[in-house]
C-alpha cells in the first residue's frame, strides 16, 4: 500500500512501537463536511478504514474506523472494535466511540484534502505489528461527497456492508516504513 498511485488518491500506512500511521491525499475539488454526529462521518467526505486485528479473517476480530468533521472539529469515531476475547488494555474503547487517544488531522490545500491520522496499538488491540508480522489485512475506503454523496473510492474490498475481511488487501510488513508516511512525528 504504500505509496500506492492513482489519479486522485496517494496513501501511505506504516507502524512503530506507539501504533500505526496512515497518510490519505485525496485530490477533491469541493470539501463537503456537515456531519453532526460520528455516525454520520461516512456521509460526507472522510476516510474510512479497518484493519483485521487477529489475522483471523473473521468480522468480528477487525478494528474499523472513520475520520471526518463533526460539527466543525476532526474526529476519529471507532465504528467496530476487534474482539478483545479478555481484559482490554488501558486506553481501549468500544464499538461506537469517539477515540480520546487517537491523533488526525485535516487539512486543505490546492484542491487536495490530506488526513493525517495515528492509532495507538491499544485501540487496535489484539493487534501489534512487530518483528514477527508476516501479513496485516487493510481495507479503505474515500468517500466523496459535494454537498450530496457522490461515490466512494476504495483501496482493496470488504468494507461494504456484509463486512468480507477475507477480501481486504493483504500488505506485508516490507512495505511499511515510517520515513514514507511523514517525518516521524504525531502529526505536527
């Protein structure tokens, strides 16, 4: 995924020992953010991604997430927690959050909305990219909206709503590297 090209979408994602990072530039004529609550992020533009937590393939063991405005301030709402199958860890919200811990930003220029996002390892608990990550499942999706959806344009399947983790791109540990994503700290 990294560095992945297209017209009018460049995506980086790398992880360190704090948790993952995950740079969208989207080339966007008109920015459409009128949400007034977190569930509603996804009907105006915003980001929307999931990562399979236990390498499972299974729904229930992914994290999803959504960033956008809502009511003018950035935020980063949990749609779907991984199944933490045991005490969670400090820091770890449910299903239906808005995440306290988390970092984003959102920001305009050129015609281009850029979202800078940081998860910590804790909301995406179980899962931990470490030396021995062979593969991590991702999927992400953009949605488009100019005052009316428009459309969405998605990096790998699985995010409609039967929720396929098994369809979600698979990305190898080679491919993430920090240096790629931005210079390495929480989004100054």
């Amino acid at each position: 995924l990294d560095n992945r090209r297209n017209e009018c979408l460049d995506v980086a994602i790398s992880f360190d020992d704090d948790g993952m990072y995950l740079l969208v530039n989207v080339t966007d004529n008109v920015y459409c953010a009128d949400a007034v609550s977190p569930e509603e992020i996804t009907d105006y533009d915003s980001i929307r991604f999931a990562i399979d937590c236990a390498g499972s393939l299974r729904a229930k063991d992914r994290s999803e997430f959504s960033v956008g405005k809502v009511n003018g301030k950035t935020v980063i709402y949990k749609i779907f927690a991984a199944d933490k199958n045991e005490a969670a860890p400090e820091n770890w919200h449910d299903s239906g959050s808005v995440l306290t811990n988390a970092l984003a930003d959102i920001s305009r220029r050129n015609g281009k909305t850029v979202y800078k996002v940081f998860i910590p390892y804790s909301e995406l608990y179980p899962f931990n990219c470490g030396a021995n990550t062979k593969q991590i499942r991702f999927a992400m999706s953009v949605t488009d909206n100019n005052g009316k959806k428009v459309g969405e344009l998605c990096f790998s399947e699985g995010l409609s709503a039967e929720t396929a983790v098994w369809k979600y791109a698979k990305l190898t540990p080679a491919a993430l590297s920090l240096d790629t994503v931005y210079d390495g700290s929480k989004l100054n």
